[in-house]
C-alpha cells in the first residue's frame, strides 16, 4: 500500500501520494518550479498504520513542487431583489497554484 498524506492548506484539506498533482490555493511569493513545504499535516499513512494528529501529527511534512499558476474557471454570482428594479453580476477567478507531490516525511 502506497504512503498517504492529509493536509491542510488554503483552509481546505487534500488526500495526497508522492507523485500526485495537487491544484491548490495560491500561496504567497511561491514561483513556479519552487519547491513549496506543507507542515500542517493532519494524518500521515505510512503503510505500518494510520497516525491521526491532534491536531497535526508532529514532525510531519509533505514536500512538493510547484509546477505552475493558473487561475481557475469564472464562478458568477448573481443578486437580485423581486420587483425592485435591484441586480447586481459579479464574477470571481481564483488563482491557483499546481503542485506536485515530490516527498511525505
């Protein structure tokens, strides 16, 4: 069975495996081709069994690389009040950073 981690970054969580592909919130002054550390891991499978943290496993970190950033579809959000004339679109793209996963210690 192939080593799994959970971490936490952008106040979302992902499963993770050496070698995966992971799109995630962009990090702040993180280039493409950096090599980017998360620490805040929640649970860590190391093959041997599952170590859960409280509420991160201590000593343990997932090391990735970034591969480049993009910026995900357009989401439309839109406002409107019944019969008074009142309508407002917005529209919202997240950046995003794509990373891959070189390494779980």
């Amino acid at each position: 069975m192939e080593a799994y981690a959970v971490i936490e970054t952008g106040g979302k969580q992902y499963r993770v495996q050496k070698d995966d592909v992971v799109a995630v919130e962009l990090l702040e002054g993180v280039e493409a081709g950096q090599t980017v550390e998360f620490d805040r891991v929640l649970a860590v499978n190391d093959g041997s069994g599952l170590k859960v943290g409280k509420p991160v496993v201590e000593g343990a970190k997932v090391a990735a690389e970034a591969v480049e950033i993009f910026r995900a579809p357009k989401v439309v959000a839109y406002k409107k009040k019944r019969r008074k004339g009142y309508h407002r679109k917005v529209g919202h793209r997240q950046d995003l950073l794509r990373v891959k996963i070189t390494a779980i210690a």
